[in-house]
C-alpha cells in the first residue's frame, strides 16, 4: 500500500482488544524513542536503559540495539494501564506506526494485524495513509532515523559490521546513553580536540535534543570518517607531527 491508500482505523476505550497489541511483542527503541521516553519519564539516560531495556547485538552489522523489556506473564509494556499508555505523547515510532509498518525498502506499508486480530480496522474512521502518518506525528521520529542511517547505512559498516567491543561501546553511548555522552564531552579531551562554536557548546550542556545531534556527528565522523566535526588547528599540528616521526622512525637508519 502506498500513502494515498484509504484505510479504516480507529483505536479507542471500549474496544475488545483495547491494549492488547501493548503485550508480547519485540519493540526496538530508537535514540529519538530513548530520548523521548527517558525524557518524559524524568529519569538520567542510564537509569532509564537499566530498567526499562535490555541491550542487543544485531546479527548482521554488529550494532547494539536497545529492546523495551515487557512485565509479568503476559509479557505487558510497561506503560500500559487497563485505561491505556501513560506515555501517549512520547510512545515509541512503532507505537505510533500501528496497525501499519514500513516495507524493508521504506516505500510501501502493510497491516501488522488482521481485522480479526485489531478489530479497530472494523471502525468506520476512514484515513488515506498520508493523513494517519501525519495524525501520529511520526515524521520527526522518521527524521532522526534518516539521519542515522547515514551511519547504520554506510558502505564500510555494511560491509565491515561494528564488531569491535570499543565501537560498539561507542555507539550504544552516542545513541542511547546521552547523559553518559554528556559527561564525555564535557569531561574528557573532546572540546580540546574539536572547534565547536560557542553557541554549540553552550545548547548541549541542557539541551538533549541538539546533545543527540552532536553525537550523531560524532558517530560520523568516528565510524564513516565524515567531515563533520572541525578539528582545531594545533591539534592537526600535532598529529601531522606525530605522523612524521613515526614515518622517520619507520625508515632506513
């Protein structure tokens, strides 16, 4: 199906099978999803991660992946109640996606549920694709996953994987953890090393949203070698320097 296809759905109170698509079922969180999330619930970035994730190994690309951990038998989210989502306006994409997905290719979309199953595809609310799309807000989750594939999807981690244990270390940080990369940033060489503009330095020291774009540029310029984040000039002096005696030393005596 495409977005200019009309479909019927309409998820409400009353309904049978009213949360029931909330329990026994894999949902894979984003960064966006972690940082809205761990936002709304106002808890540190890492706290969040312990309780309420469990952290996972892609088999292809050797990437973490961050998993929401279901409650009790039934395998419920843990932000559903009998009354609905206590977290409704900062639910995850896939949340946000139902009844429908993405093919793997992006361009096209299908019913994860028979009517039978969901039976809010009986009701008589009719939506094109477009319009249910833009009714969840999705776009900004589907913005930030853009972005990010622009690392997840690139030549050399396609064809490499992200199998070393530092790596994958980073990423998950640079992804997940914010308040950890907070620290890092802030805490280590990183602004010793890279000329970010005041203003920059500044809106990350509170702003989680433009933290999460810094390290997405960080992650470029680690893993896909991106000309993102300028270097200063006396650390280039210095690993240029640094470059030169070891090819002098590397030579004939």
């Amino acid at each position: 199906m495409d977005k200019a296809r009309v479909i019927r759905f309409q998820c409400r109170p009353g309904l049978p099978c009213f949360t029931a698509c909330c329990q026994d079922v894999n949902i894979f969180l984003s960064a966006y999803d972690v940082l809205r999330l761990k936002k709304r619930l106002g808890l540190p970035s890492g706290e969040f991660l312990s309780r309420y994730t469990k952290t996972l190994i892609s088999s292809s690309g050797k990437l973490p992946l961050v998993q929401l951990k279901m409650e009790g038998q039934e395998k419920r989210c843990p932000f559903v109640t009998p009354e609905g989502c206590t977290v409704y306006e900062d639910r995850p994409w896939a949340c946000r996606m139902y009844p429908l997905d993405r093919t793997d290719d992006g361009g096209k979309f299908f019913f994860l549920a028979a009517d039978n199953v969901c039976l809010g595809r009986r009701e008589s609310v009719q939506w094109t694709i477009e319009e249910w799309l833009l009714s969840q807000e999705v776009e900004p989750y589907e913005d930030m996953d853009r972005k990010f594939q622009v690392v997840t999807c690139s030549p050399r981690l396609l064809s490499e994987g992200l199998s070393d244990p530092k790596l994958q270390q980073m990423f998950w940080m640079a992804s997940y953890d914010l308040d950890t990369f907070r620290r890092f940033v802030f805490e280590s060489r990183f602004l010793q090393k890279f000329d970010l503009e005041p203003e920059t330095i500044e809106l990350v020291r509170t702003d989680d949203f433009a933290l999460l774009h810094l390290a997405l540029r960080w992650l470029q310029f680690g893993l896909v070698c991106a000309d993102v984040l300028p270097i200063r000039e006396e650390v280039k002096k210095q690993e240029m320097a640094r470059a030169g005696k070891t090819e002098g030393s590397a030579g004939p005596s």
